[in-house]
C-alpha cells in the first residue's frame, strides 16, 4: 500500500521545486531587462565622459536626456555661429539640470549676443544670486556682467576675486583696461583694502603717474603702512622721481639728509638707504662689524683676499640734496696691507643729472682711523648725488688687491662759503662702468 503522507510530501517538495525554478526564471529576466536598460543608459555615458560626439542630429536626440551633451551640443554650435541653434542646446541642458552654472552662463552669453539684454540680465542675475559667495564662476559672471553693462555688479565682482587673493593680476588688468587706463577712475571703484595690491600691480608694470594717483588716494583714505611705503620709495627713486620719493622717504624712515651714516642698522638696500650687492666667489667680502668703529657701536669693513684685479663699486647710497647748494661730505677711514697702486676711494655723481663728479683721496696701505672730505655743488637740476664706494683696477703687474678697509661716520653739511674741495679729483661727466 502507498503511504498517503509520504504522496503529500513529495507533491510538496516538486510545488517547491517548481515554484524555486519559476522564480529562478523571473529573476533572470528582471535582471536580463534591467542589464539591457542598463546598457542603453550607460552606453551613450561613454561618449559623454570622453566628449567623443559625432554631432549629429540622431545623437542629439538620443543624448536629449543628458544635459552634459545638450551643452556640449550648444558649445559647437555657438563656435559655429548658430546662436539659435545654440540657445535651444543650452535650455536643453539647464532644463534637465537646473543648476548647471555653466549652461546659464552660456545661455546669457548667447541671449546677450542676439540681442536679448534684458533675459541675459535676468539669467545673471539669477546664477549671482545662488552664487553670491562662491567662487567657482565668479570670473565668468564679472565678464558676462561687464558685457551687459552692469557696472554695479562688475564691480562687486572684482572687489570679491581681490579680497580672495584669487586671478588678482588678470582682474586689475582687466579692470585698469576697463578703464583705459584712468588710475583714478579704478581708484573709484575698489575697497581701500585693495588699493596696495593695485599700487603693486602699477609699480611692476612701470606706471609711475597712475601709481602716484593711488598712492595720493591711499595716503589720504588710510595710513599705509611702512613695508609698502618703503617699497614705493624704492619704485619712485629708482625711475628717478627723486621728489616724490624723498617725502615718503622722509616721513616713514625719518632719514632727512644721510641713511645709516654709521652703519648702526641693519642695510635694508631700499629707497634712500645704502645698497650693496655681495661676491659669491670669494673674492671680497663686505660686512658690519662691531669690533673696530671711529664712532657708535659699528662699522663697514671691506675684505679683499688678492684673488683678482677687481672693479669695486658694488656699495652706494642715494642721498637727496637741493640745487645749487654747497655741500661738504666727511667720513672716517682706516685701512690694513691694501695692495696695488688702485685703493678704495669715495665718488660723488649726480643722479638726476649728470653735471656733477668728485672723488675723495684714495685708501692704500695701512694707517689707522683718519678723516676725509669732498665738497661739491649741486646743478641746478639735480635733486640727488650718488656716494659711492670704488676701487677702479690696476694696469700694473702686482694687480691683484689685498687687504681690509673700515669706513664710519659719514656727514653731510651745508656750506655757505666758497673753499676749496679737500678731496681729490676732477669735474667731469660721470659714465657708469
């Protein structure tokens, strides 16, 4: 006899069989469909991650639901002058993504070029407000703003792209070019923090009249501050605005005629003060010194170490004087073993004109502190003299200069009377070597 339980259970495990195997056969055809639509929504994603579009209008409506191809779309046929073509495209992209910057930006560039200033504005207008303080897109909004006219909204942009130290040079160029060039209408448009960093960006490109209307400006609006002061002396002096440098000079360094007469400070090599560039061979050495000084706490000491016949001039200060004065300059010296008939000497030129040239006695051999002096008088429209510190070579065998020299205390008087100079030299036309 057939158990009845046991045909239960074996109709119940072939339902479950069959019930596992239908599932089974479900489940593959679910996962078949969704591979098959997974294929057909990933595929066109190839051509769009490698931008490798063919362009046509069968894949313009294939990728009509990727707003990354809609603009890629727009953007050739904006560079093919299509601009109808190409706002379609870009409403395209922005209305399958509506915070696709770039695709708005486009839309309102290309609004703008058919004549549509107002919906450009609008579109702008719309993107600054979402990205008021982003800066991803800040340089494009201030372009498209300055093409629309909407100064107010240029103007923001660039104080925000200088107060984020972000493009500064591309934005003060295009602002100054804005301007054609009028320093003081830019002035009229940036914060007064941004004032130094276009006084910055004048005096690398030379622009000594525009920087003098922001200096003026700056001057007036705040005080700035000591580093950038002395900077603009140094611009100032050194393109030969001797006047306009020498009141900055004179009110941040508090230095009226002479700078570190005796060496006491650290040589800052800017503006008025001295200037000397050092030898990387080994051929001499400049340093201060606090050992051995004719007065104060220090003094130069110059070190020549027989190797070459050098050319010295490598030691100067710029000193700011007024025309047609008599002035007397004295200095104190002493000197170890300096070889050779050429020893150290102190020149004075004119700096602003070339009418002007004395020397002082020169330094050789050994003696112990002394003093010299060279009196001249100013040209008519010199404004300042250069004293310099030379050594000119020997054209004899023994050439080659040994030896220590200390300078000190350097002075700087008027005199009213007419003497003879102290010094020795000639009045001749100073041509740099």
């Amino acid at each position: 006899m057939i158990d009845p339980r046991r045909n239960r259970v074996l109709h119940s495990g072939s339902g479950h069989s069959l019930n596992l195997i239908l599932g089974r056969i479900l489940l593959t055809v679910i996962l078949s469909i969704l591979g098959c639509w997974t294929v057909y929504y990933c595929w066109p994603q190839r051509s769009i991650r490698y931008e490798s579009y063919t362009y046509s209008d069968k894949e313009a409506h294939r990728l009509r639901f990727y707003p990354k191809a809609q603009y890629a779309y727009g953007m050739r046929a904006w560079f093919q002058q299509q601009p109808d073509r190409a706002i379609w495209f870009f409403r395209k992209a922005v209305s399958q993504n509506v915070l696709f910057l770039d695709a708005w930006l486009r839309l309102s560039e290309t609004e703008a070029s058919m004549g549509y200033g107002e919906k450009a504005k609008e579109i702008l207008i719309f993107t600054t407000n979402m990205t008021d303080k982003v800066f991803r897109w800040k340089w494009s909004q201030m372009l498209l703003a300055r093409e629309l006219d909407m100064q107010k909204r240029f103007y923001h942009d660039m104080n925000y792209l200088l107060s984020h130290k972000a493009l500064q040079q591309n934005a003060l160029q295009l602002l100054h070019t804005h301007f054609e060039g009028d320093a003081a209408a830019v002035v009229s448009v940036l914060d007064p923090a941004h004032l130094a960093v276009y006084l910055n960006w004048l005096m690398q490109w030379s622009m000594i009249d525009e920087s003098l209307v922001v200096w003026f400006v700056m001057s007036e609006s705040l005080e700035p501050n000591k580093e950038i002061a002395l900077r603009y002396v140094h611009f100032l002096l050194n393109h030969k605005r001797v006047s306009a440098s020498i009141d900055i000079w004179q009110k941040y360094a508090g230095s009226e005629v002479l700078t570190n007469p005796g060496f006491e400070k650290d040589i800052t090599g800017q503006g008025f003060d001295w200037r000397y560039w050092g030898e990387k061979e080994g051929k001499w050495g400049l340093k201060r010194v606090n050992t051995e000084c004719a007065e104060g706490g220090y003094a130069l000491k110059i070190t020549f170490n027989g190797k070459e016949n050098i050319s010295f001039q490598h030691l100067f200060q710029i000193i700011p004087v007024n025309p047609k004065e008599k002035y007397r300059l004295t200095y104190a010296w002493k000197s170890t073993d300096i070889t050779t008939d050429q020893g150290l000497f102190v020149e004075i030129y004119g700096y602003d004109d070339q009418g002007l040239y004395r020397t002082s006695p020169m330094i050789t051999g050994t003696h112990g502190w002394r003093e010299n002096s060279i009196e001249f008088k100013i040209p008519g429209s010199c404004h300042a003299v250069v004293l310099r510190l030379r050594r000119q070579p020997s054209k004899r065998f023994d050439s080659k200069i040994k030896g220590m020299v200390w300078i000190d205390d350097f002075r700087l008087e008027k005199i009213k009377r007419n003497t003879q100079t102290t010094g020795v030299g000639k009045k001749e036309h100073f041509q740099k070597s």
